[in-house]
C-alpha cells in the first residue's frame, strides 16, 4: 500500500469525508531538501469533512494529524493541507 492509500484510508475512517484528494508531490521536489528516491516525501491533502466544520483552524489541522497518525506523518518529510468547511447556516 502506498503512503497516500494509507493517508486515504485513515482519513475516511476518521471522517468519512464528502470530499478527499491527496496529490503526492514529491516528484516537484526533486533534489530539495526531504526528496526520497521513489517519491512518497511530499503530499497535498484537501479534504472537507461535516467533524471538521465546527472547529477553528488549529484544531482542523491537528484533528486531521491525529488521524493520519505519527508513525505516518513521521515517515514523510511534507504534508500541505488544504482543509474546506462548509459555509455557516
């Protein structure tokens, strides 16, 4: 399973997301600082989740970092989130 599987498949067992993109980048960071041969160093995640809609940003990035786990995040050097809430009724 590739690193953004797992990121997938944790992240919508955490949130059941209405939406979910993880773009691996790290092909873009080639010889920068955390590139790894083979890829799987540097993500984009854009995700919108109705658990995530009630927080304040902080709280957003740190729930969606506890989902991903610290074994996982400890194994890539980037992770950009872009994380969407639904407009306030």
């Amino acid at each position: 399973m590739t690193v953004a599987e797992e990121i997938s498949r944790r992240l919508h067992a955490a949130f059941a997301p209405r939406l979910l993109e993880i773009e691996n980048q790290s092909e873009q960071h080639r010889g920068h600082a955390g590139f790894q041969e083979g890829g799987e160093s540097h993500y984009h995640v854009t995700i919108s989740a109705p658990e995530l809609d009630g927080m304040n940003r902080l709280a957003r990035h740190r729930a969606v970092h506890s989902a991903i786990g610290k074994d996982l995040l400890e194994s890539i050097h980037a992770l950009a989130l872009d994380i969407q809430v639904a407009p306030a009724a």
